[in-house]
C-alpha cells in the first residue's frame, strides 16, 4: 500500500509507447521463474501498486485485466522493478496456480532443442477447469 | 548450431509484430536473474541461433545489434523459449560481465520500495570502460 503522491512519482518514471502501454514481465519471486509477459496501462500500475495484486490491460479486450479475477490464478506483487530506459517493468511476484491460459506454470513452455521446437512442460490444471464457459484471465 | 531448415521451422513459430519485431528477454540460465529486454527480428534470431551468440535488432539505429560487439559484453545463448502465443522470447544466457548499459548486471536496477523508487544495484564497470567514445551495445 502506497500513497497516490507516490504512485504518481513512479508511473512518471515510465515510458509508457504510443498506445500508452509498457510491457511487464511477471516472475516468480523466489523461484526466479520467468511466467508470462503482459502489457500495462497507466491504470493497471496504479491499481497494481494500490492493491498488491497485478492487474494488466488486455489490449484485445481494450480493458484492465485483473489477473486470476476469472481463473484465480492471482499474483500477489511482491516487487515492482522498471528498467534502465524506463520503457519495461518486470513484476516480482507470488503467482497463486498457474500463470499459462494453457494451464501451464509458465507461458515459455516451449523451447529449441536440438534444432526443433519441444513441450517443456505440460498443464497443470486443464483449460476448462481455469475458465469453465468464460474467457481467459 | 542448427540446420537452416529448423531455424525456419522455429521462425515460422514466432509472431513477429507489425514492425517485424518481438520482444526477447535475457535471463541468466542459472541464476534466473532477468538481465535486459530487447527486440529481435528475423535475421537477428536466425542469426542468434546459428553462431550461439546473442544478436537483437537495435530499434535506433534500425541494424541488428550484436550483444557485446563494442562492450565485449557477449551473451552465450543457452536456449531460446516461445511463449504459447508465439508473440515474445525468453533467451536463456550466459552473460559475460554486465548486461546494462550503465554498468549494471541487470538493467532492473529500480525498484519500488517503502512508496518510492530507489537503486538497489551499482555499476561494476563504467559506460566509458565498456564503450569508449564508441555508442553503447
């Protein structure tokens, strides 16, 4: 929990692009595990940084994305980082389930190996048990 | 080394962006740590998987951009991983001296603590060591 003169200071340390988004990488806190890469408004910092629970924007839903609201997968920030030019943030946070849509730990599920592309992991949870009817979140 | 057919077959896979880019982010392989993000495009991954060597895309100077060319800085690629929408890389590395351009390891180098953003890491080496009159890379 942080004051609103506080959170002013620190979004005005980021360069948000032209749509005024900036990508932010999730990672495991103690595990170092790199989780997903999502984008964040001005907003999505805000309430990021006010409520200790990262909120995204989806930019195919032109909406705040409360991580885990559908699914329940949340992420409990643990700590904000933003990098030398200010325009990434990468987010060190507790992630609750599974941070994949796919039902994977991580979204960087696949990798090159021996000059092919593997699984290098399988679902934890199906798809249908994280959303049921609704879409992913 | 991979063959020239793979590098296809793993390009085919990425969802570059309307520039022809996608994101990357380095990690240290075995400590986890997060070092930098950059961009890649077609040439800079066919590049980076074939000589083992990490090479991005300099958004400025609109070249590819060989990690440590100038600096000596060189990243050893361990593995290249997609995420499940095929729209950013996570490069696993070996990071030779310092990955930021300030000095730093890490480009993270700002963190949110107690309300305000405040350096938790210091330069091990200075720009001008690193890059002379010459620009940074």
């Amino acid at each position: 929990m942080i004051s609103a003169m506080s959170t002013q200071d620190i979004i005005a340390a980021i360069r948000f692009d032209a749509a005024g988004l900036v990508p932010a990488i999730a990672q495991q806190h103690d595990t170092g595990e790199v989780l997903m890469v999502a984008w964040m408004n001005r907003d999505a910092v805000a309430e990021t940084l006010a409520s200790g629970r990262v909120c995204y924007f989806s930019r195919s839903r032109h909406a705040l994305w409360r991580k885990g609201e559908t699914s329940g997968q949340v992420q409990h920030l643990k700590e904000l980082r933003i990098d030398c030019d200010g325009d990434t943030l990468l987010l060190l946070v507790d992630q609750e389930g599974v941070a994949c849509h796919t039902g994977r730990r991580s979204c960087f599920f696949r990798a090159v190996r021996d000059g092919a592309l593997v699984e290098i992991a399988q679902p934890l949870v199906s798809p249908e048990t994280l959303y049921g009817e609704h879409n992913h979140g």
